[in-house]
C-alpha cells in the first residue's frame, strides 16, 4: 500500500509499505490444504495382501537351525560358534548339499537387529536359498 505524507515544505513523500497480512493468510491456507492432503497420497493404492495361516509342518532333520541370543552370540545348533567365519564355514557345507536344506534362525526377542542380519547376510553370502524365522505362535 502507498502512502503519501506531507512534508515540511509542503513535499509528498514517498511510504512504500508491504502489507504482508494476505500473503500470510494465503500461506496459511495452502499449508493447511497440503497437511490434508498428504495422508491421502500415502495410502492411495488399495492392495489385497496375502493370508497366511500359521501352519505346523513337518520339519527335515537336515535343516539347520542358527540361534541368537539377546547378547547377540550366534549358535549352530547347541554349539556356540566363535566368529562369523565359522557361520560362514557351517553354511558353506550345508549350502552344496543336495537338495540344499533349510536354515532357520531362532532369534531372541531381545537380540539386536544387526546380529540378525550379519547371520542373514552370511547366509546369503554362501548361497543359502531358504531361510525362514522361527518363531512362537501367539497366545
């Protein structure tokens, strides 16, 4: 908005104002159409997902099972193993079998997700095909 004012020597000035009330309020109000609208763009896509019930099956005496504990110690089967390269060396073995077995990790609730993922990304390292997570059906 321009306002003139009158001088001493009866001069106009020139008062070069900005009145930044409308920009705020337009402001305000997009910002409020984007909060809205963003949680709308996120779950748009309707998927139907997979079922699965939980099922008992019949396990193969030739999978192996790798245990974790909440301290992060790696076991094969009831043995403690001492480093990864002894994880490495059992799943090197089991992965050349014929038809190659499972491996199946049993991971204590508590144990951290980086101890799990090194036993993981291991397993893939050695060419481990199957793996699946133990764990105990709900109460």
């Amino acid at each position: 908005m321009i306002h003139y004012q009158q001088g001493a020597e009866g001069e106009d000035k020139l008062l070069a104002e900005i009145n930044t009330t409308p920009l705020v309020d337009v402001m305000l109000v997009l910002l409020i159409i984007f909060l809205i609208t963003i949680p709308v763009f996120n779950s748009s896509i309707a998927v139907s997902l997979p079922r699965e019930p939980n099922q008992a099956r019949e396990t193969d005496p030739r999978n192996a099972i790798v245990t974790v504990d909440a301290q992060g110690s790696v076991y094969w089967f009831d043995a403690r193993l001492p480093n990864r390269q002894a994880l490495a060396q059992q799943l090197a073995r089991m992965a050349v079998m014929q038809p190659q077995p499972e491996l199946h990790i049993r991971a204590d609730a508590r144990a951290d997700y980086d101890a799990v993922g090194q036993v993981v990304f291991v397993a893939q390292q050695m060419g481990i095909q199957r793996i699946g997570f133990l764990t105990e059906p709900p109460r």
